[in-house]
C-alpha cells in the first residue's frame, strides 16, 4: 500500500534566514509571509537552525534593562541543532517526530542536509483532505485486493468523512484485525468501523485427540 510522503506536502517556497540576518528583518519577515517561524541556513543552504516568534519574544523578555542590548541577529536567537526530515519518509513518521520533539516545523533536506522545503503541521495534516471516495479505493485496491488476495466484493467498503466502514466476510478470523489495522493506518483515515465475519476460524485451537484405549 502507498503512504504520503513528506516530499509530496512540504511547501518548496521556502521563507529562510540566514545567521547574520538582523533580528528587525527577521521580525520583518514573520510578519510579511504571515508565518510562525523559518530556518537559518548558511551560504551552501545547509540548515543551521529554526527560529520562531517564540524565539524572538523569548529573546526580548530577557534583555537586561541595565545596559543598552547589543544588536541581536538569527543566529543569537535561532534553536540550534535545527531537526530536520527527508522527503521521502513518511508522513506519519514525521508527525510522531514533531510531536516527540515538541516542534511546530520541520526543514526538509536533501542528502546533503542543504533545504529544499519546510513541513509545517498545517501541511502535514493536509492528508486528512483527502476524499472518500479516493480512501475507499486504496483499502479496495491496495489492502482487500493487494495485500490479502481476497476478491474485490468480499468485503464491502464504505467512506464518510474519513471515517471507514467494512462489512462483508474475509476467508480467515485472523485477516479481519490485520485489515482493520492495515485501513487505520492509511492517511486521511480517521476511524475504522469492523463489522467483518469470517469463513475459517484460524485462532480455534486444535482438538485434542482422545487418549488411545488399553488392549
């Protein structure tokens, strides 16, 4: 089965900073592009860090009132070492990452760590867009058909609002959890409803054979 990557929902244009940046223009930046935060990069692109207006408060609350600030830039402010992904991991991979490390973006970078895009969480929830109908042909295709080799009407798909029913009958008792589980791993998936029955009961235990009678 596919999975969205996080090179198919990063934004390309990327709003950057680099080290020497003036901490004004950097404000200026925030405010113009209408964003929360961007990376610092250096003159080969690499990311050197990420700064985010709660950096740039942070900054401001601990000026020391008794002496006049020295002029600040994004490298005295940024958060340093920047965590970054790849395109071509997943999307859900890059959700747990963001929420592990209690960010608000990632930088995307290319087998050199040089950028070329940003995932921010507003991109990477945009999966859960995706259409019904479009859900319900990849658990069709891709998982009832595909990853089971079960024909494509013996289990009744349906989508609404990312929310996914099955009904109909799989051939073995142990194919109805790996399928729930197969669909409610899918992107846009928000819930998976199991009403599946089954042809072959694979979990019964065995019978036991009686013991053999004396002579």
């Amino acid at each position: 089965m596919t999975a969205h990557t996080v090179g198919e929902v990063m934004t390309r244009d990327v709003v950057q900073a680099h080290r020497t940046t003036p901490f004004k223009e950097v404000v200026r930046l925030l405010d113009h592009h209408r964003i929360s935060g961007l990376p610092v990069v250096d003159a080969d692109d690499k990311v050197l860090g990420v700064l985010s207006g709660s950096d740039l408060v942070r900054a401001q609350a601990h000026r020391d009132g008794c002496a006049p600030p020295s002029a600040l830039s994004a490298g005295d402010v940024m958060s340093s070492p920047a965590i970054t992904v790849h395109p071509e991991q997943t999307v859900a991979d890059a959700a747990r990452l963001m929420e592990r490390r209690g960010v608000e973006r990632l930088p995307v970078v290319d087998e050199a760590d040089r950028l070329i895009g940003i995932a921010t969480r507003r991109d990477l929830l945009r999966v859960f867009l995706r259409a019904d109908e479009d859900i319900r042909r990849q658990v069709t295709g891709d998982i009832v058909v595909g990853a089971l080799d079960l024909p494509s009407d013996a289990v009744l798909v349906s989508v609404r609002d990312g929310v996914v029913t099955l009904s109909g009958r799989v051939e073995r008792r142990s194919q109805a959890p790996e399928l729930v589980h197969a669909v409610w791993r899918l992107e846009g998936v928000v819930g998976v409803v199991n009403r599946l029955g089954y042809r072959t009961d694979d979990r019964a235990a065995p019978a036991r054979l009686a013991p053999a009678g004396n002579p």
